[in-house]
C-alpha cells in the first residue's frame, strides 16, 4: 500500500544514508523499522527465521567494498611475473 508521511529533513537524510550503508531501499529500511517498532523489543512475532539467523546478512553494507577488493586481487594475480614466463 503507498501512502505519504512527512518526515523532518534531518531524519530523511539519516534514514535515506543509513538504507544506503546497509545496502537496502529507503522502503525497505522503513519497513523493517515499522515491523520492529510494532513487534516490540526481543519479540519476532511474524518472523519466518529463527532467531540465530539475526547474525547473517549483517555486512551486506560491505559488499562493494568487498568487490573491489576481489578485482583488485584477480587484477594483481594475472599479471605474470617476467621470472614466472618459460
């Protein structure tokens, strides 16, 4: 359902940042705030994973840095040292 909120620029700007850094949408890190919210502390009412699942997916907000870094090392290891050449 699409409906509009007004929220104070200050707090946009924050959430909109934070969903980036996490790799989400702006949806879904709204989405997810409002069912914590309303879920309560400690309680996953509706939640099909079990709780030591909380864990994973935690460093999504690292997966750009970590391609980089993979080029980076294909890159460096395909180059053949002139001492490697028969």
């Amino acid at each position: 359902m699409k409906t509009t909120i007004d929220i104070p620029d200050p707090l946009f700007r924050k959430a909109k940042s934070k969903a980036a850094e996490s790799g989400q949408t702006l949806r879904e890190l709204v989405t997810q705030a409002l069912a914590e919210k309303l879920a309560g502390a400690g309680t996953r009412r509706g939640s099909r994973e079990p709780a030591w699942m909380d864990g994973f997916g935690k460093l999504r907000r690292l997966r750009k840095e970590t391609k980089r870094i993979q080029a980076r090392i294909e890159r460096t290891f395909e180059a053949i040292e002139p001492e490697d050449r028969a």
